[in-house]
C-alpha cells in the first residue's frame, strides 16, 4: 500500500527542500497522497485495513519515499495541514471541474508512448497535441504521430507537455483500464488520466 502512495512522488520537484505531500485519511479504510506541482498534480488512493483517523498530514517527499510502512508518516514531527490547505482546495477543485472530452483506453495501449521518452529528452519543452476523436486518440508532435486504441464518449483535444504525459503514464497504478478527460477549470484545460484509485493532472501548454 505504501508503493501505491509513493507514485504520487513524480510530481514533486526534488531539488526543491521544501516538497511535501499532504497524506489524508479518507475514511477508516483509505489514505489519500496528494501531490501538486506547478504544471502537474497527482493523487493517490490506497486501501488500508486500520483506522486511521481523519488527519491531513504534510509529508516531506524525502520522508514518505523512505517510508516502509503508514506508522513511519505519523511521527509527531510531521506538520499538520489545517482544513482549508490549498492543495486539498484544488484538487477538490480539480474533481468538480467540468468535463470538455472524454475516452477510456487500455493501459496496455498507452505504453507505446513511453517510446517517445528517449527522443522528448533532446527537446526542451517538447510540446503535443492529444485528439481524441470519434474512432479513438491520437498523439502528434514532432517527434512523430502515435494512434491509441480508445473508446471515445466525448471528442475533444488538448496541448500538453509529452513528458508530463510520459511520467503519468510510467506511474499508473491501474493496469487494465483508465479515463483520459480533459477538464476546464478557470478557464485552463487539464488532462486526466484516472482510475478508481488514482488521479493525474497535467495543465495545458501554452
């Protein structure tokens, strides 16, 4: 269970001292990561089978990617968040905003955009266009075009950076199937990769 909190970790800057997630009980049986980066953000659900009590704790990355257990980010130490934390703010935010495109696609048909990783490293800001269409998505950019598989409910497209897509991808927890929306809020376009444990949200490149 403590793996699955770990992937939120991707979107925490490391070289900045002051990373954190914020660790949330959800109810008895499951804990919440969160983690919000300036053009990304990730969340995480896990199931556990103790009480945890309702406490929001902000984590330093460093403490939970060491962490073996839930005990090991219950230390006093540990700074509590208050109720009104912006990250909870957003991601509530994130949650309630309003779907523009939506398809559910294999996770399996997703991988092949891992092989984008290797070229994406030769670009500074290496931009795609993500369509989702009436037969399925399809990722161009000028590294070169890739169809995935999809079952669209809602077309749409989106601008986005092919590595925050690669990292969201590489950290999946699902392996069947996930929903790739595109989402508006405050009038900026976020993708979401999402299962029934996990969210992953990548702004819009300008």
């Amino acid at each position: 269970m403590i793996q699955k909190l770990k992937k939120v970790l991707y979107t925490v800057d490391e070289s900045h001292p002051d990373a954190v997630v914020v660790i949330q009980s959800l109810d008895d049986s499951s804990v919440l990561a969160a983690s919000i980066a300036l053009y990304r953000a990730a969340c995480v659900i896990a199931r556990v089978k103790r009480e945890q009590g309702q406490v929001r704790r902000i984590v330093p990355a460093g403490v939970l990617r060491s962490a073996k257990s839930l005990v090991d980010l219950a230390k006093p130490e540990i700074k509590m968040a208050t109720t009104d934390d912006w990250r909870i703010k957003m991601l509530r935010e994130l949650e309630e905003a309003e779907k523009e495109a939506e398809a559910f696609v294999r996770v399996s048909d997703l991988r092949p955009l891992k092989e984008l990783h290797t070229k994406s490293l030769l670009i500074r800001d290496p931009y795609c266009k993500l369509i989702i269409g009436k037969k399925g998505i399809e990722c161009a950019c000028e590294l070169g075009k890739l169809a995935i598989p999809a079952q669209p409910t809602k077309p749409g497209r989106i601008g986005l950076n092919i590595r925050y897509l690669i990292d969201a991808v590489s950290n999946l927890i699902a392996r069947k199937v996930v929903s790739v929306e595109v989402v508006r809020r405050q009038g900026t376009d976020i993708l979401v990769l999402s299962s029934e444990h996990e969210h992953h949200y990548i702004v819009e490149m300008r």
